[in-house]
C-alpha cells in the first residue's frame, strides 16, 4: 500500500456495528421463533399443478375460480409467460386432482387450456427435507471451522463461523418477516451465501494474518484498519458486480429462479457487511496479536539439532 493512501477507521465504529448486528441478530431469532418461515410446498407437502392457456388470464379472477371451488388456499403465479400458470395447493394428493382442477379452470376460461403437469410432496418428505435442509447448514458451519482453523488459527475460526452464523440468520429473519416462500431453491441460496461469505472473510483473514507477521510495531486495530482498507477496494467490486446480477435475475429471471435471487440479494449484502465488521470485530475482542501467529517449537528441539 503505498504511503499516501489513507488508512479507513473501520474499527473505529466497532462497538456501532457490533450493537446494530446483536439487535438484527436478535430480531431475527425472535421472527423465526414466533412468526417463523413461510415454508413452501417442498417442505409443506401438497401439491402443484402447471396448466397453458391458450390466451393471457388475469391471475385474480383464476384465485377466484379456486376459491369458489373450495380451494381456498391455492396459491396462483405465472410461471414465465402469461398464458404459463402455476398453481400451489396445499390439499392432500387425490388421482383426480389434476382434471378436477382443470375442469374448474375451464368453466371461466375463453380458450383452450392444457394440463402440463402434476407434481405433489407428502408432509412426511417435506418434513424431511426441513431436517436434512438444517443438517446441511449446521454442517456447512462445522466443516468451516475445522478448515478456518487449520488454515490460520482458532481466532480466525470463531471470527469466521460467527460471521457465517450472523448472515444466515439474518437472511432468514428477512425471510420471516417479508413472507417470503421458503423452499429448497432457497435453501440453496442459504448455501451458496455461506459459500460467498466464506470467501470474503478469507480473503480479510489472509491479509490481517500477512500484515499481522510483517507490520511488527503497529498494534493489532492498526493491522486490521490497514488490512481491510487494503481489501476494500477487492470487496466492494466483487460484491458490486455479484449483486448486479442478483438485482438482473430477481426482476426479469422469472418465478423459478426470483426467491434464490432474493435470498442471495440479502446474505451476499449482510455477508459484505460481516466480512469486514464481524470478522474483524471478535479479531480485536479475542486480542489477536503476532504472537498468536508464532509457531511454538517442541521442547527439546533444539537440544535434537546440536550435534
């Protein structure tokens, strides 16, 4: 880094970021606890039902054709075109469902419209599919603490898995709180978020622990301000880009592809956020300093080498 470039205080706003992420923290655990996600059908069970019109069908007046039939909780969206519908229901499986809900979609269609087809997920699979889904997370956040560790340093570890835990919660409390359908593309998202955060805090903890063993006589807040201030311009262009391109897919990707994008729109802007302030934050609390980074040699190793 070259002398004139000025160093950024990031750590001088720590305690500020560590009591807005407690209060987002705990906001968001409350949400999940007593409003909790808004599960869709792959975790739920029920069943979907994709049907062609032949012409464009206004959306409300196909709920109201269900709801006068008893279905009064499907859930109707287009599904990549105006004539593509798709219909979630959260009845149980019946060999007739199909037909019985195409029947009652014709009675007010003007055309002609096709069934394309009839998916459905017992409540027992959906039940497991939510078990495995925490299985998978909880798993994600186990194996990177053992790698962070035998990377750097057991500090680097907490600092990292902390930051991990941080973005997933609150990417489920926005989640909880927005009503957001909750399903395995989702679930997805969660992963890919701890993915993308993984890296940017390795990124930051690699160049605290470089400056940590070469900027001997600067303390341990000067490293980080000088290491982050070193990786910012690094952060802001890749999570710039990234979220470009979330922005792109959640606006004109498509019903499919639409909660992914926004899963990873919120985890990869939190996840920005922790790289630099949680990571960092519990480095400085746990007072990391160069002599964490000193390897100790065995007892008797020198005594070994003499000849």
């Amino acid at each position: 880094m070259s002398e004139n470039t000025k160093i950024i205080d990031f750590m001088g706003l720590r305690k500020l970021a560590t009591v807005l992420s407690t209060c987002l923290v705990v906001v968001a655990i409350g949400l999940l606890a007593f409003k909790g996600l808004n599960f869709g059908l792959d975790f739920t069970g029920g069943t979907l039902i994709e049907v062609i019109y032949e012409e464009p069908v206004a959306l409300p007046e196909v709920r109201d054709q269900l709801k006068t039939a008893g279905y009064d909780n499907a859930v109707v969206v287009n599904f990549g075109s105006d004539t593509d519908v798709l219909v979630r229901l959260p009845q149980g499986m019946s060999p007739t469902l199909g037909e019985e809900v195409l029947k009652v979609l014709k009675n007010g269609a003007a055309g002609e419209i096709d069934l394309r087809r009839i998916e459905f997920v017992g409540p027992q699979v959906g039940e497991e599919l939510r078990e495995q889904g925490g299985l998978a997370v909880l798993l994600a956040l186990v194996v990177v603490l053992i790698y962070v560790a035998m990377r750097f340093q057991i500090k680097f570890s907490l600092g990292a898995v902390a930051a991990l835990g941080h973005d997933v919660i609150i990417t489920l409390g926005v989640f909880a709180l927005v009503g957001w359908d909750f399903d395995l593309t989702v679930l997805a998202a969660v992963l890919a978020v701890i993915g993308y955060s993984l890296n940017d805090s390795i990124v930051v903890a690699d160049r605290i622990r470089e400056n940590l063993r070469k900027l001997r006589k600067h303390d341990a807040v000067e490293v980080i301000n000088i290491s982050l201030t070193e990786t910012l311009d690094r952060t802001l262009v890749t999570s710039g880009t990234t979220l470009l391109v979330l922005i792109a897919l959640a606006v004109v990707g498509g019903e499919m592809i639409h909660s992914f994008a926004l899963a990873l729109l919120v985890g990869i802007g939190v996840g920005t956020y922790s790289s630099i302030y949680i990571v960092a934050s519990l480095l400085v609390t746990m007072n990391i300093s160069q002599d964490d980074l000193i390897v100790q040699e065995k007892e008797g190793a020198e005594v070994d080498d003499l000849p």
